[in-house]
C-alpha cells in the first residue's frame, strides 16, 4: 500500500468547471472570479474578499494596503511558511520573529509585547495547521500599541474563532487564505484577502492588477474598452476564470471536506491518546481547526521519517522555522537560543497523512505502521 503525504481532492466537476471556462472563451480574470469573491464573502460571512493568484500576493497586497514603509517592523511567528516572512523584505522592512506556543505551534502572545518597538506597524498571526492563534490577546496588545492585524489564514478553512469563520473577525485588517494544490481548498494556485474596510479592498483590487484603475473585467464591459489610468505601482496577482472556477466547486464542498479530516484526526487521536511515544495535537476549546495538518511530536523524528517512507507512508515538517534559514539568518542575524520552544518543536514534529479521500483501511495503516516503528524506537517522549 503506497500512501502520499497528500492527494488533492478533485472530481470530475472540477474538470468540467475547468472546461467550460476554457470553452466560453474568458481565459483570464472574468465573471467567474467575481462569483467566486461573492459565493466566499457569503460561505466566511464578511463583506469584502479579493480573491488573488496566491496567499503570498493576498499578503504582499495586504501589506501594501497598510501602508508598510521601508524599515518598519513586522512580527511573525518562526514557525511559519517563508512567504510570511518574505512579503515583509518586498519592502525592505524587517520580519520579527516570535517564539510559539508548545503545544499549539501558534504565536506565543505572551511573547510577543518584548519585540515591540517604536517601528513596529504589524503583526502578522499564522494559524498553524487550522487553529487560530489568540487573537483577542492578540487585538489587546495591537490597540495598546497602535499595530494592525494581517492575519496569514493559509491553512485555515474552514477555521473559527469563539464561534467566528477566521475571515470574519472584525477586529483584523486583512485575513489571507491560500488555495495552493496541498491546502484544504485548492485552485492548483490562488488566494484570497477579505476585509470589514472597504477602503483596503479598493486598494487591493486596484494593485493585484499593476495598479490599473479598473479591473479587466469592468474595463472590458465598458464601451471604452481601451482607456486605463495606473494610479498606483502595482502588481500582477490577478487570479483566472479557470482557476475560480475550480474555486466555486471546492468551495461548495468545504463543510464536507473538513468533516472527513475531523473524521480521520479522530481516528488518529483516538489510536494514539495512551501511546506514551507520541504527543497529540492540542487543540483550545474556543475555537476549531480545519485540520489541514495533523502533526505529532515524537522522539527520533528523521529516523522515523525515513522508517515509514520505507513502508511507503509519506510524511512532511512542519515547519523549518525563519530563524534556521540561510537567508534569514545571515541578513537579519537571528539568535536560535531566543527560539528554544520553535526549536524544540521543530525537531519532534511529523506531520501524517491527512486528507478527504483516505479511506479506512489507509488510515488504519498508518496508525498501525507509525505505532510499530515508534516502539521499534523505544523512546518515549511522554
Ligand atoms: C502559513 C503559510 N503562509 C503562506 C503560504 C503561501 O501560500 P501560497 O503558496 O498560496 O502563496 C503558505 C503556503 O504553503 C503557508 O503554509
């Protein structure tokens, strides 16, 4: 039995939605892009969404839309996707990194009020794996210092927090989704940036498209179709018909996708609360995960990756942390002692297959097959 680390969940709709988009001729951005933003405002329950060619356009934009200058400071978590750091350099700004959260992976708010400084304009919560971060301490500490709130939601639909979609929480600027081929909602690439601040979503409508003052779609509907004014240096993240309409067939099917992930991370809970080799994904009561990712701590994490890729279970890290990074390191001089929970994290973490079409008899593969080799290791992490 060979089972991937992921398979993305297409159907057959996917493949004709993709067609007839080819077929009616609109090839780029079109009608079917602006449903797309529309069927998403309704499904998160928030009045403005942009929808991009990826989560780190939909954070650059974001970024932008604030008004990040050159030199300003922005504080992530480590543990996080390089894009979150990245878009930070696109303005010659710094990332600022935070230690997290043993037991949930996310930003250690705790933490977070020591990096504050006089240049700090943002901070940018990542909700690990699905679970949102604390972002009611997080909106505290954002109001005593005058900070905004770009939430970097790659991997949080469906997610919520105290009841609310992560999309929705009023009290953030700008939330970013990424609907890559391994996320939970996947367009092969693509993004998304919702907003309650209409001003922000003009401004990045305006810039996903090199700062056109009109959309090529409402250009194209007008009778003057050749006249356009740049009144801002923006980009090309424009998303295409084709891909929002893949987008509309995933998006229909969400609510289901998540149940079968919470189906399997019961399973694996359920199979592993008592194993003494294996700490559990801890998820706060307040809120709930989308279960993109399902990750483990375990002792001897490299021997165990290579022990079930010989039995054909693909597995992955989640994540190298920013501070690790050649790059990183070597321009912004990050300290690894300052990061002792990250890397601690980082060394035990495994994330497992977790994804709507495993079926029962691989899922019961993997929990019987990572049981064995953990024993085989006979080391104990708890
Ligand atoms: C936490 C996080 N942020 C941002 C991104 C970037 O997403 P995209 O590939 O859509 O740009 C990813 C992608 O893996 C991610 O995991």
């Amino acid at each position: 039995m060979q089972i991937p680390f992921h398979k993305t969940h297409t159907t057959d709709e996917e493949i004709e939605v993709a067609t007839d988009a080819i077929k009616s001729g609109w090839l780029t951005m079109g009608p079917k892009v602006l449903e797309f933003e529309n069927k998403f405002k309704e499904y998160i329950k928030v009045p403005e969404a942009v929808a991009v060619n990826s989560a780190t356009a939909a954070l650059h934009l974001a970024l932008k839309a604030i008004g990040l200058q050159r030199d300003d400071e922005v504080i992530v978590p480590t543990n996080t996707f390089v894009a979150t750091a990245e878009v930070i350099t696109y303005f010659d700004a710094i990332p600022v990194l935070c230690d997290i959260e043993y037991d949930t992976h996310n930003i250690d708010v705790s933490k977070i009020e020591s990096f504050i400084t006089n240049k700090t304009k943002a901070i940018i919560p990542v909700h690990f794996a699905g679970q949102p971060c604390d972002m009611d301490e997080i909106y505290d500490i954002a109001q005593k210092y005058n900070l905004k709130v770009i939430e970097d939601a790659a991997h949080a639909i469906p997610s919520s927090y105290k009841g609310t979609k992560i999309g929705a929480l009023k009290n953030s600027d700008i939330t970013c989704f990424s609907f890559y081929a391994t996320k939970t909602l996947s367009t092969g690439e693509g993004g998304m940036a919702t907003t309650f601040n209409s001003d922000y979503s003009k401004n990045i409508k305006v810039n996903r498209l090199h700062g056109i003052s009109k959309d090529a779609w409402d250009r194209y509907a007008t009778k003057v179709a050749w006249y356009y004014d740049i009144i801002d240096n923006g980009n090309k993240y424009n998303t295409t018909d084709i891909n929002a309409s893949i987008g509309l067939v995933q998006l229909k099917k969400q609510d289901k996708l998540r149940d079968k992930r919470v189906y399997i991370a019961k399973k694996y809970i359920e199979a592993f609360k008592n194993n003494k080799n294996i700490i559990l994904p801890f998820v706060k009561d307040d809120r709930t995960t989308s279960w993109h990712l399902f990750v483990i701590k375990i002792k001897d994490r490299d021997e165990t990756i290579e022990k079930l890729k010989e039995l054909d279970i693909g597995t992955s890290v989640h994540f190298i942390p920013i501070h690790k990074h050649t790059y990183y390191k070597n321009t912004y001089g990050y300290k690894n002692e300052e990061y002792s929970i990250a890397n601690k994290v980082f060394n035990e973490s495994l994330s497992l297959p977790i994804y709507p079409d495993m079926n029962d008899i691989e899922i019961d593969y993997v929990i019987k097959k990572v049981k064995e080799v953990l024993e085989e290791n006979k080391n104990a992490i708890k």
